[in-house]
C-alpha cells in the first residue's frame, strides 16, 4: 500500500504544471515563484537607481579626495554583484547582504569622508542618498524579517543623522534631511510590507496546495486499497472454498494432508489481508519502534500500557513487513488477556539481541488462564491472528497458559526467510 500511496501522490503533483523551480522543492512551488518575482524587481530597481547614484558619485565634490575612490569601489561593486546575482537568480541572499551590510558602514563613514569639505547645499543630496531604500531592498531579499525591520528603520535614521553632522548642524538643513528622511522610510515601510505580505500568501497558497495535495492522495489510496481488499476478499473465497472441498472429499492420509496444507494457506491469506493504506513501508526499523507502536496502538484501545523494552545496542533492524505483523500479534494477545483475563497483570516485554540477532516479543497476564489445546478450531483468534501471522513474515509463536496466567512469546530471528 505504501507503493499505491506514493504512485497516486506523484499522480496528484503531476496534474499540477511543472518548471525547473517548482520540480526541485513540491512544497514550495508558490514561495520559489515569489522569491525569483521580488528578487528580479530588486534587481531591476537598484540598477536605475544604482546608475542614478553612480552618476552622481562621479562628480561628488563632498568626500575628500582619499575617501571618494575607497568609498565609490566599496559601494559599488557588491552592488553590482547584488544586481547581477538577482538578475540571474544565484545567490542573491549572499550578495545582497554584502552589499546590506557595506552600505551601512560607509553612512556610519561618511562623516569622517566629508570632514574639512566645502560646505554642501541644503538642496543637493549627496549621492548615497538614491541607496538608501536600496539598502532596505537588500535586507528584504537577504535577512529575516527581524532584521528587515531594523534595515528599513535604522538605514534612513542613520543616513539623517550623518548628514546634519556634515552640515555642521546647520539650521536649514533640518527641514530638508527631514523629509529626506521621511521620505525613506515611508518607501521603505511600503517594500517591507508587500515583500511580507506576498511571501505570507505564497506560504499559505503552498500549505493548502499541500493539503489539497495530500487529501486527494489519501482518498485515492483508500480507494485503491478497498479495491485490493476486494480482490482479496475473492481470492479468500476461492481459497476457503477450496480448502472445504478438499477436507470433504478427503478419503486418505495424503488427501488430508492436503486439505490441512489448503487451509493453513489460506488462513496465512486472511492474516495478511489485513492492510491499511498508511501503513508504511518494508524499509527495517530499529528494534524499539515494536515497543512505541504497541503503547500507541493499545493506547489507541484503551488500554494503559508501558512496554518493557531490553534490546542490545546491535540489536538488528526488523523489516517492515515483520515490525507489522509482530505489532498485530502483540495487539491480539493484549486484546486476548484484556477480554479473557480482565488485563491482570498485563505486561509486554521486547527484547532484542545481537546474537544471535533478533528480538522477542512476551505478553503475559495473571489470570486463570486456559487449555490452549481445547480452541474451537473456527476460533481464529490465535491461529489466524497470531500463529499464522507470525508463520506468514518466518517468525514463531509460543503460547503457554496455566492457572497462573498466560505467556504468548512471539519471536523473529534476523536469518528467518530475511
């Protein structure tokens, strides 16, 4: 079944349309589409204002001489790299924080680049003023949004505070560095936002993709599955009515010998007929799954249970197939010992060891306990769900019970049929 689950999940996806972006991650289809938008609008953006601000950098008369060239590399080379890297859509995170970061440190500079300069106009912006919301952009495409917040806000404050101290604190330039200011923010708050809001519905437009995806997958599955059991249900039919014919017209020991393999056959047919759609794979797993799947699924029951788990380091991985019917044993036993003996003294014991390699499953109770050699042979409860379980997977099975209780040993070693 967990090969149905998975042929009718890579069905559903597959009537979903499929591109280079959204074939390497399902579960983001929606986000890696938002991501390569925003990142392509950066790009574009902070290449016109990019070459706004290069142009203006070429003539500055604000930096002294020493400082102009240092300062214009350092600003804008991880800048191109930024425009170049969302252009092309490779690694835009990491050169766009470069760029973030250098921004913020050549502002927290430009005081000491501008020191003993001509005194600028109130009107002319110098030219690090058209990358401030580039900055903000930046921080958008690369940091989280704790840090987005900090960018947008702290960048412009700090571009209005090196200006006034350029200014020398000149009075008319507290009008104008305001709005600057302003003006920044306000930009930068807007980017934020939609930058936020867009990556918000791409992250819920996936999650529901993914349900969406998943309940249709987990319908057809089902479907898939009562269809098997269907079939199964017929290939019982045959197999029971076989084996009847078989006893009925049986007149010698051979004959019989025959009817007893018949049924036994299908007996091991109807322990195996019991599959869900989700129940897993045959990959092995550890030896200490048995023990949780059994408190989950008597918890399940209603029935508090604690399994008493000693398994060796080395105990070897139990194949799927076995882990299941091990489980399914188990679980009949306890219901056996809740039903039969009230759950006295209940207790479930896995045991694993290295050699030789193999793990042994005890459920034991203290009640009256019973003649396992006077069952009703349509009682199936045993045979079927136990000893035919375990026989079909090349385990082994024990039951012993007496007046003191019950004891139902259920066994798998790593070299039975595996």
């Amino acid at each position: 079944m967990a090969e149905i689950q998975r042929s009718v999940l890579d069905e559903a996806w597959g009537r979903i349309p499929h591109t280079r972006e959204t074939q390497a991650d399902q579960g983001s289809f929606t986000q890696t589409r938002i991501e390569r938008v925003i990142t392509l609008i950066v790009g574009s953006g902070s290449l016109v204002l990019g070459a706004q601000a290069l142009a203006a950098a070429l003539g500055s008369p604000d930096e002294a001489t020493e400082w102009h060239a240092p300062l214009v590399v350092a600003v804008f080379v991880p800048l191109a790299a930024m425009i170049l890297a969302c252009l092309v859509g490779r690694f835009t995170r990491v050169f766009a924080g470069i760029f973030a970061i250098v921004f913020v440190v050549t502002l927290a500079l430009w005081p000491w680049a501008t020191a003993g300069g001509p005194a600028p106009a109130p009107t002319q912006d110098p030219w690090v003023f058209f990358l401030v919301n580039v900055a903000t952009v930046a921080s958008i495409v690369a940091f989280p949004i704790g840090l987005q917040i900090a960018w947008t806000i702290a960048t412009p404050v700090l571009y209005g505070v090196v200006r006034l101290l350029q200014a020398r604190n000149d009075a008319d330039f507290v009008v104008p560095v305001a709005l600057d200011v302003s003006f920044a923010l306000i930009l930068g708050s807007v980017l934020l936002t939609l930058g936020w809001m867009y990556r918000s519905v791409a992250a819920n437009v996936d999650q529901a993709r993914a349900a969406a995806v998943a309940s249709y997958a987990s319908a057809a599955a089902t479907a898939a599955t009562e269809s098997e059991r269907v079939a199964v249900a017929a290939l019982m039919h045959d197999s029971v009515l076989g084996a009847l014919l078989a006893a009925e017209r049986a007149s010698t020991p051979r004959e019989r010998t025959l009817a007893v393999s018949m049924a036994r056959e299908a007996l091991t047919r109807l322990a195996n007929a019991e599959k869900d759609a989700l129940e897993g794979s045959d990959e092995p797993v550890p030896a200490s799954r048995l023990a949780d799947d059994i408190e989950a699924a008597a918890n399940e029951l209603g029935v508090q249970l604690s399994v008493i788990r000693q398994l060796d380091i080395d105990t070897p991985r139990v194949p799927g197939r076995v882990a299941r019917a091990l489980v399914l044993a188990a679980l009949q036993a306890v219901a056996n010992a809740v039903q039969h003996a009230d759950a006295q003294g209940l207790t479930v014991q896995v045991t694993g060891s290295a050699s030789p390699g193999g793990v042994v499953l005890r459920v034991r109770d203290t009640g009256s306990g019973f003649d396992v050699t006077s069952v009703a042979p349509d009682r199936l409860g045993i045979r079927g769900s136990i000893h035919a379980r375990l026989a079909a997977v090349g385990g082994r099975s024990d039951i012993d019970s007496h007046a003191g209780g019950t004891t139902v040993t259920l066994e798998w070693e790593s070299g039975d049929r595996w």
